[in-house]
C-alpha cells in the first residue's frame, strides 16, 4: 500500500552518521517515503563514518523531517563550545572542522527533546513514569527555550551529571533541566519509584535489584499513549501497541529501521559495523 493511501510520518532509528545506509534504506522505501514527514529518533551524529553529511543532510530536508535530540547530539554542542573534551570513538571532527559548522550547530540545539504529532510521542530514550505525554512534551519545552537562548552554553556547562536521580516537580533551575535532559536522552533502567539507574546498557533483564526498563514501570502515566524511540540498541526491536523501541543498532553492524506510523509497515537495511559495541 502506497503513501497516497496511508498518510502519516516514517519513523526512522538512530542514524549516528551512517548517511550510506539512510540513503540506501529510502530507496528500499521507494514511492511510500514520497512526500511523507521523516521522523528521527535523535542521534543523527556520531560513531558512524558520515556525520558530517548525515548532519548535513538533515538540514538541507529540514522542512521535512522532525528529529528530537539524542545524547550524542548534545555532546557535539558540548565539546563544539569546549565544554566537553572528545570522546574516544568521536566521529564529529569533520563538524568542528566544517565552513558551515556554526549554521548546522544552531540548526541542531534548536531541535526538541519531545516531539508529539499523530498520535505519537517521539523521544530519544525514554519519558520518566510521573509524566504523561502531555508534560513531557512541555518539559522538552523548557529545555527548548534554554537552548535557544542566549545562555545556551551555560546551561550545557551544567547539564552533565546523574543527580539529581528522580523526578520532583518542585524542582528547579539547572536541577531541574538535568533531569529532564537525563530522561529524554539517556534513560534504560529505573525503579518503580522513577529514580534513573545508568550503568546497565545490555538488554532489558541486565539490570536487577529492583530496576527495570522504563516502559515496563506499573502505573506509567504516558501508558495508552504511543511512544516510539531509540538509544536503546541491545534491547531490539520492540513493537508492541503503545510502544516502538526501533534503534537497531545500525552504526555497530546491525540494521537501519524505519516504521510508516499508520500502519506499522516496517523497512530496514543491514549495516556493516562502523564502530565497536559497547559506548553509548
């Protein structure tokens, strides 16, 4: 069934710099990617050999595609400010290094944490278990407008680091955007209560005492509405009625995905391994 008879978004995996493969994956998509909104799960740079281009790309087709940002997108605006030092694995010299760096960094701290349209919730990681999709997408907000403001590289100095570990709406200032930034952009594991575990990074029974993945939190506030996401590429792909788990692990050797919303159409390519299991 084509495009012109299913209208909505395709959902697409964390791209981490692989351009080759989305290209190649939008191909296999033929005339259903015509003209639909691309959605991305954040993450567009990084451990992959094209960042550069993949960066590039998104925003030559900004008017077409939504992205939320991921962890590694936000630590190319960490280290672009010196902020944060390179990682080992980085592949984003070729952004530093770039002409046209600075109109593709502000392009890229522009982009929400949360995106809500259709139906859907789009986040990078995760939404903490208090909030309905209704609020995370107004937190994201708050980050947002930080982010787009001039005070921008001081709220990244203050971003980094696990505490606090669960949600209080009472919180504020940069306690308060770290937390939100935590959750939407590197959260696994948490326990019923909400607080945020970060060590365990392997699939969904690798963490134990008491932790358990996100999704799985009874009472979960955002429960009934759908949440598609990614960051979590030793978990698989998970496709169930209110949740699409769909980081495939393209830039480790495994596949690009990419899912038509409205009918859960699925296309993937297979990816050759850009980079060594094991970071985030």
């Amino acid at each position: 069934m084509s495009s012109t008879s299913i209208a909505g978004p395709i959902v697409i995996g964390d791209l981490q710099g692989c351009l080759d493969c989305l290209e190649r994956l939008l191909d296999r998509i033929g005339g259903d990617a015509d003209g639909a909104p691309l959605w991305f799960t954040g993450d567009l740079v990084n451990r992959g050999p094209q960042s550069l281009g993949a960066l590039r790309w998104a925003h030559r087709h900004r008017d077409r595609i939504v992205t939320v940002l991921g962890n590694h997108d936000l630590h190319l605006l960490a280290v672009a400010c010196g902020i944060r030092r390179p990682s080992p694995g980085d592949t984003i010299d070729e952004i530093l290094c770039a002409p046209d760096r600075d109109e593709l960094l502000d392009w890229l701290r522009r982009q929400p944490l949360a995106w809500y349209q259709h139906g859907w919730l789009l986040v990078h990681a995760g939404v903490l278990p208090a909030w309905t999709a209704e609020q995370a997408v107004a937190l994201s907000g708050e980050v947002s407008r930080v982010l787009a403001s001039d005070g921008w590289q001081d709220f990244l100095r203050h971003m980094y680091g696990n505490q606090p570990a669960a949600w209080r709406d009472e919180l504020t200032g940069y306690d308060r955007l770290r937390v939100i930034v935590n959750a939407m952009t590197r959260l696994r594991f948490c326990d019923a209560s909400g607080a945020m575990e970060f060590k365990a990074k392997g699939g969904r029974d690798s963490a134990t005492g008491g932790w358990m993945p996100w999704f799985d939190v009874p009472g979960r506030a955002s429960a009934g509405t759908p949440i598609v996401f990614g960051h979590w590429s030793t978990l698989g792909l998970i496709d169930r009625d209110d949740l699409l788990a769909i980081d495939t692990g393209c830039v480790w050797g495994g596949s690009l995905t990419a899912v038509r919303l409205a009918d859960r159409a699925r296309y993937q390519w297979d990816c050759p391994q850009a980079a060594a299991p094991g970071a985030e």
